[in-house]
C-alpha cells in the first residue's frame, strides 16, 4: 500500500464527512445527523472483535465514554462486521456506546479509509479461520484503517486520527484534548 498516497485520499479536517443511516448492533437504525443535533460525535473505525487491538480500544473508549459525554459528545464505533458480530463486539466489552454495522463498507469506502487486503495478509487471515465474507456479508476482502474522526455539529471534520499502521490508534486523552479545544 501506498502510505502517502492512501492517506491523502481520506477525508480531511474541514471537510464534510459523508452522511449516513446504518444499522445498530441492537438492529434500529443511525443517523449521523441525528446524532449531531445533539453535539459534536467521535466516530471510530474498526476492523472487529477479531482484531486485539480493536479490542484494546474498545475497551479504552468505553471507559472514556463518561468524559466524551461531559465534552458534550456522543460515540460511534464503526465495524464492517454484520449479522450479529457488532452485537456481540458491544456486549463483550460492556460498550454503552453505539456500535454500528457499516454495511458494504459504505462509510468507510466515503470518508476514503477502506483499503483492499493484499494477498499476502488474506492469506494469513484465512489460514487464521477469519471467513471474511461470512463476517461483512460480502467478498470483498476489504478493511479500514482504525481511523477516528471527531465531526463537529455543521458535520465538518474537526480532527482526525489516520494511520495505516493497525497497531496505532488514537489514545483517549487525544480525543479529549481535541474536543475541549472546539
């Protein structure tokens, strides 16, 4: 991959971040703009509980979920996994937080973060026993990045974390930091 290529194809700070309705892990549908009425979201792209250090972040989220809240933010975590992986992804880490299915990658292909999995790591996935197109409901063999995005209420990016590197994520403290300066 790429890295400078892909990372300059991601939705930038003071762009819109693309609108959206998609189901919740409890199966009622999201709306974006829903949400911003109520004040600025932290959204944030998984890979799924499958992925470790999804779940170290999950779990890092959930307990700063209290502080998102007193900023006057909510949070959303995006995982391209359906059926009822995002239900069990959100009970296993007691997330009190939505956890929405993005469904053919729709939002994740928009905000620019979804790549194709190259062959080699596809390869060690499924020798692993992930069966992709079982989890996402399609064979595309895609992820996104664990991208996180904090969109203010007029749905403009205010910041951004990106890295292609899966093992970096943002840290809480950053995304409370970036939320007190809005």
């Amino acid at each position: 991959m790429n890295r400078e290529g892909f990372l300059s194809g991601i939705a930038q700070t003071g762009a819109m971040f693309p609108d959206f309705v998609l189901p919740s892990a409890e199966g009622r549908l999201v709306a974006l703009a829903e949400q911003l009425a109520r004040g600025p979201v932290v959204l944030s792209f998984f890979r799924g509980e499958w992925c470790p250090f999804c779940k170290l972040t999950l779990d890092a989220l959930s307990e700063a979920l209290p502080r998102i809240e007193a900023a006057g933010a909510s949070l959303l975590a995006l995982t391209p996994e359906t059926g009822g992986l995002p239900l069990s992804m959100k009970t296993r880490h007691g997330a009190v937080f939505e956890v929405l299915a993005d469904v053919d990658f729709g939002v994740g292909l928009s905000a620019g973060v979804v790549f194709k999995i190259p062959k080699l790591y596809r390869a060690r996935l499924d020798a692993a026993g992930l069966n992709f197109p079982q989890r996402h409901g399609n064979a595309a063999w895609c992820l996104p990045v664990p991208a996180t995005f904090i969109i203010a209420p007029d749905g403009c990016i205010a910041w951004r974390f990106v890295d292609v590197d899966f093992t970096h994520r943002a840290e809480p403290d950053g995304i409370l930091a970036a939320l007190r300066r809005m």
